[in-house]
C-alpha cells in the first residue's frame, strides 16, 4: 500500500527498482544485472525508496486514515443490511438498499 500511496514521492529509478523488487519478485542479483549494476547498488536504492514511503506515511498518516475509513464503511454497510432486513415498509427498505449502494461505491 505505501507504494501505491507515495509511489510519486520516488525517483524514477526508485519505483522501476522498488516494483521489480516486491511487485514482480526478480531478486537484487537479476535487477542489477538487467540493469548493469551491483546487487549492493540496487539494494541501497530499494532501501533509500522504502524509508521514502515509511517516512511519507509517519507524517501523513494516509493510509492508516484510509484503512480506519474502509473498516467504517464495512460497518456502516452492515447496519444498513440490517436495517434493509427489519424495514418495515417497502420505502425504509428501498432507502437501505442505497445506502448500502453508496457505501459500497465509496469502498471501491
């Protein structure tokens, strides 16, 4: 998640590194000879990139907000189903279904 966050934060060679690195598991060695440097090289770079995206979050917060935020809305769309379940008229229970439609837009 922090890649996806603060992903912008890194240089170029940062992100290309950094997503060959976790995203597409090529290890130290084989980044480094695609690219014609040392693993040592590579190694520096991913670690200079991760301590880019642990600092931008210690200072932002984002994505500890953004996950407090999706387990609301996971609660949220569980009172509403409950709701939806014990409305007694076809108005209550239509007004549950889009709540429920809305949270479940805002989750993604």
């Amino acid at each position: 998640m922090l890649f996806d966050f603060f992903g912008d934060l890194l240089t170029e060679k940062q992100r290309e590194y950094f997503d060959l690195y976790h995203n597409e598991d090529l290890s130290l060695s084989e980044i480094a000879e695609n690219n014609k440097i040392t693993r040592q090289g590579v190694r520096d770079i991913i670690v200079r990139a991760e301590a880019t995206l642990r600092e931008a979050e210690t200072k932002t917060g984002i994505i500890k907000k953004f996950s407090e935020l999706q387990s609301d809305i996971d609660t949220a769309i569980k009172y509403a189903n409950q709701l939806a379940a014990v409305s007694d008229t076809s108005e209550s229970a239509a007004l549950a279904e889009k709540l429920i439609a809305v949270l479940d837009k805002m989750k993604g």
